[in-house]
C-alpha cells in the first residue's frame, strides 16, 4: 500500500512541471516574435551605445554653455553694491 503510494506521488510529480511549463509557453508569446538575448539584455545593460553617448555629451556641453552665458549676463543687469561706510567709532 505505502509503495502504490509512493509511486502515485512520484508519477503525479513528474507529470506536473511538464504540464505548467507547457501551459506557460503558450501564453508568453501569444502572437509576439520572440527576442533576440541580446535585445533582452539591453534592458539591463547601463551603458549608453555611442550615439546615446554623444548626445548626452553635446546636451551636457549646450547646457553648460547655457548656465555660463546666464552667468555671465546676471552681473551686468544687477546694480552695483553700495559702497561699505566705515563703522562709527565707540569711546
């Protein structure tokens, strides 16, 4: 009795992952051509290709450029400071 048993559950454990898997693959590419590894590893992949690179370069330069053509602007349109009085002297 206990080996029926346990040829049940062994049979019944062979018989399920199969079954699951087969179930699953059906379902992940419902109608979707499958990808490329190397395009499912881009989305994990930090690093920038070397048109990205050298926009991200030419947007930090323009925007460097930007912020110290401001600057440089700023000063001309602020007015001057107030000359400094000398402090009065105590006894």
């Amino acid at each position: 009795m206990l080996r029926m048993r346990l040829r049940f559950a062994l049979r019944l454990l062979a018989v399920l992952p199969p079954l699951g898997l087969g179930a699953c693959a059906d379902t992940m590419t419902a109608g979707q051509p499958l990808a490329s590894s190397t395009e499912l590893l881009r989305d994990y992949d930090k690093t920038l290709t070397k048109s990205e690179q050298k926009a991200a370069i030419d947007e930090l330069k323009n925007d460097q450029e930007k912020a110290a053509k401001e600057e440089s602007a700023a000063p001309q349109d602020a007015p001057a400071p107030a000359p400094a009085q000398p402090a009065a002297k105590q006894d």
